[in-house]
C-alpha cells in the first residue's frame, strides 16, 4: 500500500513538472515571437511549437530510466529550452548553391527582431500574392512579399534605422546577402527592380510600416510598371575597356611624322636646345594619346551600342599597374544581345594595347533609378 501511494506521489510531481515545462515553453516562445506574429506565420508558428513540446516530453520519458529526480530534470529541461530560445542564430552570408536549394519552409530557427519599425527593401517584383520566401535575408531575417495589383515589395522586418557596424567584413556579409536574395527574387518571380542596399521604409506618424510600404507602390505604381517593362527579361552587364598607355604611345611614336621628326631633331640638336624639343615632344605625344583616347572611345561606344538595349557611361577608376580605364559602361542586355556584345568585346580584346573586362549578370540597378 505504502508502495502504491509513492508511485502515485510521483506520478503526480510528474505530471506537474511536465505540465510547468509546458507553460514555460509556451512563455519563452511568446516572448521571443511578441509584437510580430502576423496571420500568414500562425501556421508556421503553431506546428513548431506543438513540436518543441513533443520533443521535450519525449526527452523527460526517455531519461525516467535512469530514474532521475522528476521536479529537477523538469526545471533543467526548462533551463535548457530557455536558453535555446534565447540564442540568435545568424546568417551574415550563404552561396548561391546553399540559396536555391533552400526551400522557404526551412525550420531554421532565428529569433525575429524586437524593433519592426521598419520595413527593408530588396526589390520590386511582379506578384500579387504575400508569398515568404524563407529566412534567407540580412541576419537570418525571413523575406516576404508585400502585394500592390500585380506588383510586390520583397522586404523584411528591421529596426526604422540604417545598418551599422563598425566591422567591415560584417556590412560586406551584408552586402553580399542583399545580391543572394535579389538572385532569389529573380530567380522566383522573373523580373526585378532592385534596390540599393539599405533602403527603409518606416512607420510614420503611428502608420504601420507595412501600409507605407503599400502606400509607396500605390503612389508609385506607374512609375514602377514602366521600369519594369523597361528591363524585362534584361540584365546589367558591365562593360570595362582598359589600354596600355606605353604600348599604344610607342605605337603613336612609330606611326606619327610629326612625332617622328621631333624624335630625330632631339638626337642632333646640343643637350639645351634637346631639352626644348623633348618637352615639344612630350607635348605632342599627349595631344595625340588625348586624341587617340576619345576616337577610341567614340568608336568602342558606338560598337557596344549596337549590341544592347541600353547602356550608361559611368565614371572611369584610377589606373591599374600599367593600364588605364578608357571606357566604363553599365549595359542593358536582352537574351538576344548577349551573345552579339560578347562577340564585339571579344573582337576589342584582341586589339594590340586593349583589354576588356566583362561583368554580369547582375539586377538593372542602373536602369531603375
């Protein structure tokens, strides 16, 4: 008798403790996910928390056989998911492999940010639908669509501030994120309008960031539709002509009377007056070279044009050992004019002195602005 009333006693401690570990299970969730649960996560949220107490119950009855203190395993189990639910796991970057086999379902766990007052901006798309597209963005942050007619926003929820950190190598992880979820969205919805890295939308005046959001596609929806239209079915390429300046100046010297005859008055004439024509000569080799550069520009311009859709001259870089940037263009390219604009800069390359340097595909950033 005395044997059966101490089963039932700790029978009873079991279920209580079974019953605390739930409740605090239940806290330690809610607390994580407060102020951010939408309609469209309930399903997701639900699931996994009728899991995470399945898993712990089953942990406390597999452990009974080593038949520990029920009350303490229960208050250690407690612990444990506690301090899980606190930990922040993060994802600063992941390869375009990892991206395109993650599916938007993946269980991977990241505590949602506490401030979402803010709405960060990747692209626009086309899609009418609140779609997720998995936690793939900056931080681990899940990405989802916010629908306007037929076009979308791809955001996630952030503070109403800009990124910052003192450490590079975290903001280039960063970086590099918002172009691996700008390759999903492409990938998923076709055509983009990308955005640059940091855009925010916030709340206004108690206005929920999300409406803003909404706010802004409405208002500039027919802006938005004819950039799209715009670079459909396109991408950006960039295109970077570079010349060797001593091999196309000793071309110029062997190929210019003028240059030539300079060349010849320098080795007659007494050390004074070579002087006077050297510095003649130098003058005279730099109109030309100024020349030569804006003919060859003029030319591999209009050659490129030909082979795009659209193109933007952007600014020229510094030199680079012992060649310097003559041409930097960002392209348009339809599936059609990438084989024809690969085949022209190839031709370029070849030429004595030249060299190319072709880059893409990326988002149209260039063209959406």
């Amino acid at each position: 008798m005395e044997g059966k009333v101490q089963e039932n006693m700790n029978e009873s401690a079991l279920k209580e403790a079974i019953e605390r570990m739930i409740r605090q299970e239940i806290r330690d969730i809610l607390r994580v996910a407060k102020g951010i649960v939408r309609k469209e996560l309930k399903a997701q949220l639900i699931p996994e928390l009728r899991a995470a107490i399945r898993n712990s119950i089953s942990e406390i009855i597999e452990g009974m056989e080593e038949k520990p203190s029920p009350i303490a395993r229960s208050v250690n189990a407690s612990k444990t998911a506690k301090a899980k639910s606190s930990e922040k796991t993060t994802i600063a970057a992941v390869s375009r492999e990892e991206l395109e086999t993650r599916k938007p379902e993946s269980k991977l766990i990241v505590p949602p940010e506490t401030d979402t007052r803010g709405r960060y901006l990747y692209c626009v798309a086309v899609g009418n639908k609140s779609k997720s597209l998995g936690r793939i963005g900056i931080e681990g942050s899940q990405v989802y669509t916010i629908p306007y007619k037929d076009l979308c926003a791809v955001v996630h929820n952030c503070p109403a501030e800009p990124y910052k950190h003192e450490d590079k190598e975290v903001v280039e992880n960063w970086v590099k994120t918002h172009q691996e979820v700008l390759d999903v969205a492409t990938e998923k919805f076709g055509t983009i309008l990308p955005l640059s890295f940091d855009t925010i939308i916030k709340d206004d005046e108690g206005t929920d960031p999300e409406k803003n959001v909404t706010k802004w596609l409405e208002q500039d929806y027919e802006n938005l539709k004819k950039k799209m239209e715009k670079v459909r079915v396109k991408a950006e390429y960039g295109v970077q002509i570079f010349w060797n300046p001593k091999i196309i100046g000793h071309k110029i010297a062997e190929n210019n009377e003028e240059i030539k005859k300079l060349n010849q008055e320098i080795k007659s004439e007494p050390k004074g007056m070579a002087y006077m024509h050297k510095q003649k000569l130098e003058n005279a080799l730099k109109k030309k070279m100024e020349r030569e550069a804006d003919q060859r520009f003029k030319d591999f311009y209009t050659r490129i044009k030909k082979c795009v859709d659209d193109l933007k001259v952007e600014k020229t870089k510094k030199a680079e050992k012992d060649k310097q940037m003559l041409l930097n263009l960002s392209c348009l390219v339809g599936k059609n004019g990438y084989k024809d604009l690969g085949e022209e800069l190839e031709r370029i390359d070849k030429m004595d002195g030249f060299s190319v340097r072709f880059t893409g595909p990326w988002p149209p950033y260039s063209f959406v602005n």
